[in-house]
C-alpha cells in the first residue's frame, strides 16, 4: 500500500476540515503536576525482538532533542477513537519519529481510565533513561511507572522507513497544527485489516482524510491510503497502527521539511 501526504485541490465550495482543538493551538494551557526528575518508579526493558534490533541512538538522541526536550506543562492523554480521545492533545496510541525515519517514541495506554494528565516532562526524563541502558545494546525498548498515574507506557523503537519525499508545500505556517489535528483524528489500532477491494476486504481504498483549507485556490492538506490498481480486487493485509507509523514517518521527513511525500510497502 502507499500513503501519501499532500495538498488537495478540492472540488466542492465549502471543503470538508477537521476542527484544531484549543489543545493544540495553545498547548500548554495546563496546570502540571510536580515532577520528580528520579522517576523512582521507572522501570525500563531493554528488548530488541519486541522494539527492535540496530536501534539508532543517534537518531533516537535527536529525536529527542527535537521532539521531547521542547515540551512544556503538562498534557492530556486518553484512548483514539473515544470522545475524550478526540479533546486530548495526545490520543493514544500517540508517536513521534525522529527526522530520518529509523527511531520512533510511541505511547500507550496501560489501563482503562478515560483520560490523563500528564507533565510531559517525565517523558523527556523517561527516553533520557531508555537510551542509556538500551542504546549501548543498540536495542529498543519499553518504560512504564514514570508517570503519576501507572496508566502510560513508552516504547523506544528501531523503524526501516520506505518514505520518497517531493515537492515543496506552500508556506503555510498552520501546516503542523493542521497535521496534528488529522493524525489525531486517524485510526490507529493494531487489529489486522484486509485493505483493498471486493470480497473479503474489510477496509475500502482509496481511503482518505482532509483538513487544513486554509490557502487560495480551495487547497487542502490530504492525507491519502491507496493500493496501485494491480487489480479490480487487489488486496493486503496490514493494521491501521502499521499505517499511522507510515503516516508518521512521511510526517517527520518530509511533511516537516516543508515537502510532500508517501510511504510504500506498509
């Protein structure tokens, strides 16, 4: 399959947009817990078959930098897919992939409370510590109990991106917040799904979600699942986690750049 991130030219008057939640444009409008920088209740594994073998530290240390360590206040986290999912500023499962693609941050939910506040910097705390123990094995690794609540978990992960990027976007300087708020809004369970067409397929392509209509000429960023027309019933089996990953990558290398591009192989 190929997911692609693009801009749009939309047809109808009035087009379709996802809605940018306050959370997102003011961003650390939250009171934050204390923090305790020890994270006595930190526990980490290092475990390359499950996270992943040849982990880049320098580019998990970058991402790092780029991602974690601006991160101020605290921040709302609660299941994708459910309402408090959609008000959170990070629904869960929430990613972040370093700017070459080969080192993600993933976290997960652990229990089933609807929604949680967190200051993010025990996150920041958290990777700090993962890459200590785990990136001198060059392997991933899993972190729970750094957060007040014992109700998150932090995965650092090794990932082979297929990503090509393309053209330049037009400046536009809401593109970011408008690609939070559609990779807020996109599945992401790891069910395996058979994508594609006719018999047996249990999510139709071409797939698509629109948003951020906001430059001349009716153009929208767009972010676009297909299979190439190998066939009228061409079919694959993969997951919505395994396409939000992809999405994710496009995101970091090129989206982030300024640049249009896709994924293949997902």
């Amino acid at each position: 399959m190929t997911i692609s991130i693009c801009w749009l030219t939309l047809i109808q008057a009035t087009p379709v947009t996802i809605p940018i939640s306050p959370s997102i444009q003011q961003p650390n409008n939250l009171a934050a817990p204390s923090l305790d920088e020890s994270l006595n209740g930190l526990a980490v594994t290092c475990n390359g078959t499950t996270y992943g073998k040849n982990l880049n530290s320098a580019s998990c240390y970058q991402l790092l930098k780029d991602e974690l360590r601006p991160l101020k206040g605290a921040g709302t986290f609660a299941p994708r897919g459910t309402p408090d999912g959609q008000r959170a500023r990070y629904p869960t499962p929430w990613r972040w992939v370093s700017k070459n693609g080969r080192c993600a941050l993933s976290v997960f939910q652990t229990s089933s409370s609807p929604e949680i506040t967190e200051n993010l910097s025990v996150f920041r705390v958290a990777a700090e510590v993962m890459l200590r123990q785990c990136a001198p094995l060059r392997q991933g690794s899993v972190a729970i109990g750094f957060d007040t609540t014992d109700s998150l978990a932090l995965t650092m992960s090794s990932y082979t991106p297929h990503v090509t990027c393309l053209t330049r976007l037009t400046p536009w300087p809401h593109t970011a917040s408008y690609f939070r708020a559609l990779a807020r809004a996109f599945p992401a369970h790891s069910t395996p799904r058979v994508f594609g067409s006719g018999p047996g397929a249990t999510e139709a392509l071409p797939w698509e979600i629109k948003g951020g209509y906001l430059i001349p000429g009716n153009r929208a960023l767009s972010i676009l699942l297909q299979i190439p027309p190998f066939s009228e019933a061409y079919q694959e089996t993969s997951s919505w986690w395994e396409v939000y990953a992809a999405v994710s990558a496009v995101w970091a290398m090129c989206g982030r750049e300024g640049k249009t591009g896709y994924a293949e192989g997902i």
